[in-house]
C-alpha cells in the first residue's frame, strides 16, 4: 500500500501484529490458538449459537463503539460536546447465515446507533441534521452514563478509533465502563494492512470499501467505526487463513460494512423546493386547461 503524503521511510518493523488484532482473531474464532501479548488469560465467554453446518465459531459479544467531537472544556467545566455511540450484538450476524443480505440498510437495522449533544441549542440544530442513522437527541451531561449503560448489554467489547477524547471525557465523568476488552481500529487495522503508521477512519473507510457521508458527526464515525471493525477481522482472516478454508461469516461481514447509506429524509428547503415546483406544475396544467 501507498505511504500518505509526507510519510518518512518505511522502517523494519512494517504490520505490527498488536493485541488488537489477536483479540478478534480469538473473538471471531479463526485462530484457536491465539494468545495476547500481554500476557492475560481469555475471560469465560461462551459461542453464539449458529445454525447445524456453518463454520462459524463467534463469542456471545456485544460491541459498544463510542465517538467523542468536538469537546470543548472551560474553566474545568464541559461547555460542549457530542457523543456518538452505537452497538452490535455477535449474535445478531450469526442469524444472517442462510437468509438473504440483500437490500439497503442491513448494517443500520443491526448497528443501532446515537448521536447525543451537550451545549448550546444552535449546535445542536447546525449539525445533528448530518446523523445518518437516526434523530439526535440533546442529553444532560450527568445523565451521560446512565444513558450508556442502559443502550449496552454485557459482555461487550469497547471499540474506539484512536480513543484519546473518548476516554478524556469517560475521565472526566466518571463514568466506569466495564468491557472484557478495549479495542481500537486504529492499533488493530495495522497488522491486517500491514501499515507502520496509522490510518485515519477515513483511510480506512476508503480502504474497505465502505460507504460514508457527513464524518466527524460523531454518532455517524460511531457507526462506521464498528463497520470498520468488521473489515479488518475479515482482512486479517483471510490473511491467516491463506490456502484454508475461510469462516462463513466472511461474506456476511462483507456485505453488512458494505451495505449501502440509509436514505436521508428530505430537508426543510427541499420540501419548500418540492412543494413549489409542484404548485409550478399545477398552475401551468390549470392554464392550459382554461
């Protein structure tokens, strides 16, 4: 792959294999030997349950992604900021085996996702109109972990795009999140893209193939980010599993990362538009008829 503009010479030490990586590996079951760098034993998580026949080992996992923008603190207190959340359950991708995947918004009726803004009123009009997979809603900034904990379901994974903001604000909040692990696309896309320095969400959406619009929204790069997530699993499988036999979800995680935008409903000028074209119309079928 092409080094990004400005990027130093390639050294050695090209396609890091982090813990990252080797957590999906034993997430989605196509490494039965996988063992953290770190040392840490698996925790006692049990298989999704998959029809008779498929080759398809996955953890009973849900995987909550968080996204954090435009944050604003001042004198100590949060003045504004917008927080993306979204959650896939493992076993729902287990129940797509056998049934068809085709049609639009697949990944939006399996990923449910927020977008959830503190601050002031004409923040919150400005830009919540860009969610793509739902009706933002403002949120009381000590109602935030309340909110979090009643959209997730444990054992869960927290997936996060570099985190520094996510965990900034979780801090500051004290909100205490209890995931089995801590997973960020950033560290885990390396091995599988074999990349020394780090792509950003939109380098990796670029690389997947995966349809996107209006980023930097947070509940949209919360959304993408775990569609994200299932490309590199299947990126690094087929890597490691190069000449075997491949998992059956494979064109399953395919096809919902890939899955097309769901439509936007139209906007206020757009339906101004509509409606005075359509009267436009009317009126030149009124003349005509005279």
């Amino acid at each position: 792959m092409d080094s990004v503009e400005g990027t130093p010479a390639e050294p050695d030490h090209e396609g890091i294999l982090r813990d990252e990586t080797i957590m999906l590996r034993w997430i989605f079951g196509y490494c039965h030997d996988a063992k953290l760098n770190n040392g840490m034993s698996w925790p006692d998580i049990p298989q999704t349950s998959v029809p008779r026949g498929s080759f398809s080992d996955i953890k009973d996992l849900g995987f909550l992604s968080i996204d954090v923008d435009h944050f604003r603190v001042e004198n100590g207190e949060i003045q504004r900021v917008e927080v993306g959340v979204s959650f896939l359950k493992a076993q729902s991708l287990q129940l797509l085996h056998g049934k068809s995947t085709q049609g639009g918004n697949l990944a939006s009726r399996l990923i449910k996702s927020h977008h959830w803004v503190f601050g002031p009123k004409k923040a919150f009009h400005g830009r919540s109109q860009h969610f793509l997979f739902g009706n933002a809603r403002p949120v009381k900034i000590t109602d935030l972990g309340l909110e979090l904990k009643r959209f997730t379901r444990k054992p869960y994974v927290l997936v996060v795009h570099g985190g520094r903001q996510e965990f900034s604000l979780l801090e500051r909040l004290n909100i205490k999140l209890e995931p089995v692990f801590i997973l960020d696309t950033v560290k885990a896309a390396q091995f599988p893209l074999q990349l020394w320095y780090r792509y950003n969400l939109k380098q990796l959406l670029d690389e997947f193939q995966i349809p996107y619009s209006h980023l930097h929204i947070a509940g949209n790069d919360a959304h993408l980010t775990l569609r994200v997530l299932l490309m590199i699993a299947v990126r690094d499988a087929e890597i490691h599993l190069s000449g075997k036999r491949l998992p059956d979800w494979i064109p399953i995680f395919k096809v919902v990362a890939q899955s097309p935008l769901p439509p936007r409903p139209p906007t206020k000028r757009q339906i101004a538009a509509m409606a005075e074209a359509e009267a436009e119309q009317q009126t030149a079928i009124e003349a005509k008829e005279v």
